[in-house]
C-alpha cells in the first residue's frame, strides 16, 4: 500500500505555522486601537475607514523591504530589531507626503519556519507599530522548504496613512532661496547594506563580532543600529505649511532623493 504524503514530508511544519501565528497574535493584539474592526486570523484585516476630522482624507500607501541589512541579523542571530526598521522604513515612505500612518502588515518567508525567531522579528514590528501609533493588521507568514538557505529569512510590509487633502506635502512650493534641513540617522537605516558587508566583511576582513574602537561597538551591532522614524519630530509641523517638501533618503542617497520632490526650477 502506498504511503500518503503529507505536507511534513514535504518540509512544511503546520505545527510550527499555528505555534507562530498564536505568537503573532498575542503581539498584534498589543497594537490594536478602537477602530481595528478584525483579529488576526481573518482573511482580511478591517479597519474602520471614517475620518470626520478631515476635510477631504487621501490614503497613502507604500511597500518596502529590508534588503541586505537581514544578513547582518542572520550573523548575529538578533532578529527583533529589523521588523522595527521595516516598519520605520514604511512611515518615513508616507511621511514625506504629510500621511500619518493608520496601519501596517508584515510578509515574512522563510525555507524551515522557526516559531522563536518568527516571533522576534514581528516583536520588532509591534514595536515599531506601537511606537508609530500605527495597528499591525495582518500579515503572511510563509514557509517554502528549498527556497531559502538554512537560517534565513525575508520580510517585507506594507502601510497605509491617511492626509487631509489640502495638507498633502508634495514639494510643488519649492523656491530657490528655502532653507534645506537635514535629520540625521544613527547609521546605514536600511540601504547600502550590499556595499557595506563587502566593505566591512570581506574588504576589511572584519567578523560581525569585531569590536571597533572608533565605533565603540561591534561591527554587527554598528550595521544594525535602527532606521529611525522621523514623525514624531515632525508631527506637529505636517499641518503648519511651514514644510513645503521633505525627502525620504533611502537607496540613491541624496542624489536621487531630493531631486524626486523639487520642481523643474529648481533644478528637480
């Protein structure tokens, strides 16, 4: 008689998914407010979509991933701070048009699904929700057996943020003569990672755990420090019109960002 194949002898652990996702749950849950009409679990993720204190509400939306900075996390075996950067990442995204950020869902996939690790990278991004004022309302957590290398994983989100029509920021007021400012970082955020391991890692010759002086850390620790969110500095000014654009410095770096908000005359 022949023997069923399930999907364990295919390498997927159901067991290892439900384990995860009470996990998730449980982080999720601490992130809700009163207008998450839905638990994690459901099909889709309901929201309540009223905004009486606006006049003319805009959605805005944007996906991002981590790239090459979750190398750093698998060297190190620190998996609860990338979710953090992930969401950061997507709020800085929507910003910069003037949006505040209402909710986020996270993809995470992985070759063997791990329920400890799972569990600390969607820490990172119930961390980050939380600190944003942002729900975590759903998400995928995915295991393909032979699709990634042991030990590794991906993660990507998605947000959603609603601005008043008439305060969306958009750069289009931009004349010669204003003032540019900049916010600093604390690191890389989330880009440069490819050149930065080639640089540190094999350039260098440096491992994740080589403490630099200069850095007062260990290499690891330097390329994972977070990709900050810049909206509670910037709060209380989205609604003032004393922003007439603001920049969102990620892959390109100053170069390609900046140009992507100043109009013709200025050189955009």
């Amino acid at each position: 008689m022949t023997k069923p194949i399930t999907y364990s002898d295919a390498g997927v652990d159901i067991d290892a998914a439900t384990r995860a996702t009470d996990k998730i749950k449980e982080l999720a849950r601490r992130t809700f407010n009163q207008r998450t009409l839905s638990e994690i679990g459901s099909f889709g993720g309901m929201f309540d979509g009223a905004f009486p204190n606006l006049k003319q509400p805009v959605l805005v939306a944007s996906a991002d991933g981590v790239g090459t900075k979750l190398k750093i996390a698998f060297s190190t075996g620190v998996h609860n701070t990338v979710g953090r950067d992930l969401v950061n990442h997507c709020v800085n995204d929507i910003l910069v048009q003037g949006a505040r950020p209402l909710f986020f869902l996270d993809y995470i996939a992985t070759g063997k699904l791990l329920p400890d690790v799972v569990a600390e990278i969607v820490a990172g991004v119930a961390n980050g929700c939380r600190e944003n004022g942002c729900v975590l309302l759903g998400g995928e957590t995915a295991e393909m057996p032979d699709f990634y290398a042991d030990g590794e994983y991906d993660i990507a989100g998605f947000i959603v943020g609603v601005a008043d029509r008439e305060k969306i920021i958009d750069g289009k007021g931009i004349t010669p003569g204003d003032v540019l400012l900049a916010l600093p970082s604390v690191g890389l955020h989330t880009n440069g990672y490819s050149l930065a391991r080639k640089l540190f890692l094999e350039v260098a010759g440096y491992e994740v755990d080589t403490r630099l002086e200069g850095l007062r850390m260990t290499v690891g620790e330097a390329l994972l420090q977070p990709h900050l969110s810049y909206l509670k500095p910037l709060n209380e000014l989205l609604d003032s019109g004393t922003i007439k654009g603001l920049a969102h410095i990620t892959g390109g770096g100053l170069t390609d960002n900046i140009p992507r908000i100043l109009p013709e005359r200025c050189g955009g």
